[in-house]
C-alpha cells in the first residue's frame, strides 16, 4: 500500500454575486472533527463521496456556519466580500 493521505476534503466558498470562488484543503485533525460535527461515521467514507451543499445569506452567517463546521480560520475561504 502507497502512504500518503487517507482522505482529501476540500472546502469551496463561492461569492454568488461576483461568481468567483475560493477553495481550501483541511488538514487531517480538521476533517476528523468535521466528520465529528456532522455525525458521519470515518470508517464508512471508503465506500462513499459525500458532497455538502448550502447557502447561506451573509458574511456574518457564513463565519458562523464555518465556525460551527470546527473552522475557526475563515478568511482565506472567502473570495471577494466587498
């Protein structure tokens, strides 16, 4: 077996006014406390792609919801809030 990582999460925020977006690995600790938060079961990824979609109405809700995902470093998701 090759090691290396066992799982690749990607973050993407994307500005629906401005139609751009940013997107962002998480590192491993991030993405177990993710699968924490969200009830998911790690041992059931290797026969499942999850895909999470939602908006969310302003800047201020998106900090929240990331924040509440366990991303607490929000900034660098967030393309063009001006």
């Amino acid at each position: 077996m090759i090691s290396g990582a066992e799982y690749r999460v990607t973050i993407t925020v994307e500005n629906l006014n401005t139609r751009t977006s940013n997107s962002n690995p998480l590192s491993m600790d991030t993405i177990r406390e993710l699968l924490d938060r969200l009830n998911i079961n790690e041992e059931d990824l290797s026969a499942f792609s999850t895909e999470i979609n939602f908006d969310v109405d302003n800047l201020d809700d998106l900090h929240t919801v990331m924040n509440d995902l366990g991303i607490t470093d929000v900034d660098p998701f967030i393309p063009d809030t001006e």
